[in-house]
C-alpha cells in the first residue's frame, strides 16, 4: 500500500503526505516524506473544525444558529455562505480582519467568503470572552484527544514547509489570528481522523446538524460541502491543499492531507487519486 501511495507522489511530484482512513471508528493513519509530529496546514478545512465547534455549542445550550448575530445574520448563513456578504479583492489573511471593508449584497445566495467565518470567530470571542483557539480546544481537540491540532501564530519546526506551484518550496506568513476559524488550522490526517471517527460513531447528531443544508444551496452544509451520500471538506492554500472526504452510507472516511499545490482542485490530481483508492480500500495503512 505504501509503495502504491508513493508511486502516485513521484507521479503527481507531491514531496509529503499525511493519510488517514476510518472504517467503524477504527482510524488508520500513515506519513511519507515527513516526520509524523510534524503538521500540515489545513487551509480552509478549518472551516469544518468552526462548523463543529459552532453545534457543539449548540447542543449545549450556548447558542441558537437561527436568531440574528452579525449584520443581520445568523450563525447557520454564515456557516454556509448565504449572507450576501463577499471577501473584499485581494483579500491578505495575513494582515488582521476588518469587518469595516467588507462586501456586502442583498442577496442571500450562496457566495463562498471566508469574511462568514471570520465573523463568526469575532462573534464567539466576544460571546465567550475567550479566544477562538481555546474554544476549539476545549471544545474539540481535548474530548478527541486530537493532540496534534493547533492554530499556531509563528513558524515552528512543528510545521511543515509547503511547495508552490512552481515546485519551489517555502513558508507564507501564517494567518492572521483573526482568520483562524476561516483557514488557521494545522493538523494531520490522524487527528482529522480521530474527529471523522466521532462524527460517524458516538457525535453522529452532530454531523446530521452539519451536512443539513438550506433549502436554497442543497449542495452546502455547515462547513461541509455535500455530493449525495458524500461530505467532502476542502483546503486549499498557496503551498498546502488537502481533502476531508466522509461517506455517510459506509461510515468510512479518508483524508489526505499534501503539502503542495498542485495548481488544480483536489479531485483531478493527486489527492482525488489517493481518496478514491483509500476509499475503495477499506483497511489498515500499515
């Protein structure tokens, strides 16, 4: 299995990944071309950790996702991108948000905008009076033991290096703590494991809420984006792109986490290749 997955690296000219399978809660998880503690930029598949974080508190009676928070919206239009409000061109995540220089339409459409995620982190830490890392980890990380998640600040040997489309490889700045909730993750594919093996197993009420769309966008969940009896969250960055894909009917997941742009969505190159054969795979890593 190892050989096959490299195989398509040298093809695809993909320098590390970071894999993980989950069938039945049993969550299986591999890395070549890095060391395994280091972690992977998640891009916006942090936006399915917001989305999570958002129901949890929820279903614990902390907040309500229909009743006006921001400009108003509510809490279940921003998470599925159905506020009429756009990110401004040139958007830099990171410099800090500004929710003084936003676009916005009277529209309720489905315009994907990560300004929607960046108000709902200005929302919690004001509700919360905490910042938006802590809730995620208090929240999620420690109830998953997902002990290689964090939203770090600054560069790290914790962090692995990211290639261009060019081929070169090299660090971007880091987003800005504002736009944490949007695209501020870093993971691997073991912890994002861990989280899909609570969404199908013990939290499945929880992923019911998620991939639950308007009726106006039946395509898009909260955080998620929905293809039938598949849930599939995508990340995406100037040196980082990765996949969440979670089959609703088999209750298997696979995650491919790269840290490459390859320049093209992740479904017609390498990690589209790696997902489907993961998926149809069904086993162990090792």
């Amino acid at each position: 299995m190892i050989n096959d997955v490299k195989r398509k690296m040298d093809k695809y000219e993909v320098p590390a990944v970071s894999l993980s399978t989950c069938t039945h809660e049993n969550v299986s998880s591999l890395t070549i071309g890095a060391p395994e503690h280091q972690l992977f930029h998640a891009c916006s598949i942090s936006k399915m950790m917001t989305a999570l974080l958002v129901v949890k508190l929820e279903q614990c009676g902390e907040l309500d996702l229909d009743v006006h928070v921001v400009r108003d919206c509510t809490l279940r239009q921003l998470l599925v991108h159905q506020t009429g409000i756009q990110d401004i061109p040139g958007l830099d995540s990171s410099m800090p948000f500004s929710d003084q220089s936003l676009q916005h339409t009277e529209s309720r459409t489905f315009v994907y905008a990560d300004s929607n995620y960046c108000l709902i982190q200005q929302y919690l830490e004001n509700r919360f009076r905490r910042p938006f890392w802590q809730l995620v980890e208090s929240y999620i990380f420690d109830e998953y033991e997902m002990s290689s998640s964090r939203y770090p600040i600054r560069q790290d040997s914790d962090l692995v290096y990211g290639t261009f489309v060019d081929g070169e490889q090299g660090q971007v700045p880091l987003p800005d703590p504002s736009f944490h909730a949007a695209e501020g993750l870093w993971t691997t594919a073991a912890d994002l494991g861990q989280m899909t093996a609570q969404l199908m197993g013990r939290d499945e009420e929880l992923f019911i809420q998620m991939y639950t769309p308007l009726p106006s966008a039946p395509w898009a969940g909260l955080g998620i984006f929905i293809e039938g009896d598949v849930v599939n969250s995508l990340g995406w960055g100037e040196t980082f792109q990765g996949m969440v894909v979670l089959d609703r009917k088999t209750k298997v997941s696979a995650i491919v986490l790269t840290n490459h742009n390859s320049g093209r969505h992740q479904r017609e190159g390498f990690i589209g290749d790696v997902v489907d054969y993961l998926l149809k795979r069904r086993g162990d890593l090792c």
